[in-house]
C-alpha cells in the first residue's frame, strides 16, 4: 500500500507534525467552512511545492483526497 501511495502522490516525509492514520480538522482555500478528514499520506517538501498532507475528508465517499499544507489545519 504504501509504495502505491508514493508512486501515485511522491515520496514520504522523513518528518512532519502529523503521521498516516490521523484525523485532522482543516480549511481548504477558496471554500467556506472547516472540513475533517484522515490523513492517507505526508508528502515531502520538493522544490515546487512544500510538505502536504493527502486527507481522505469525512462523509465525501469515494471523491479524490484533499491536499491539505500544514498552514489550512486547525490546531
């Protein structure tokens, strides 16, 4: 599972606040309301675009995960 979710999103992060398993509460830019969801997988920082989290969102069925920077969560 994991080398599936790294083929499909990039390679894992060596460190992040937040692990694979947990749920988080967030915001997604540009959307009104706060959203839950479980974390599927951290992505390491690259030179485009910094750490992220891959968040399967709560009661969205079978849609496409959230990509959610440590910014949009709400502690």
């Amino acid at each position: 599972m994991e080398s599936h979710l790294e083929d499909v999103y990039g390679p894992a992060a060596p460190f992040s606040e937040h692990r694979p398993g947990e749920t988080l509460k967030y915001r997604l830019p540009g959307e009104a309301g706060d959203y839950s969801g479980v974390i599927l997988w951290c992505v390491e920082a690259s030179e485009q675009v910094g750490l992220h989290y891959i968040v399967e969102r709560a009661g969205a069925g079978d849609s496409f995960p959230d990509i959610v920077f440590p910014a949009n969560i709400i502690a």
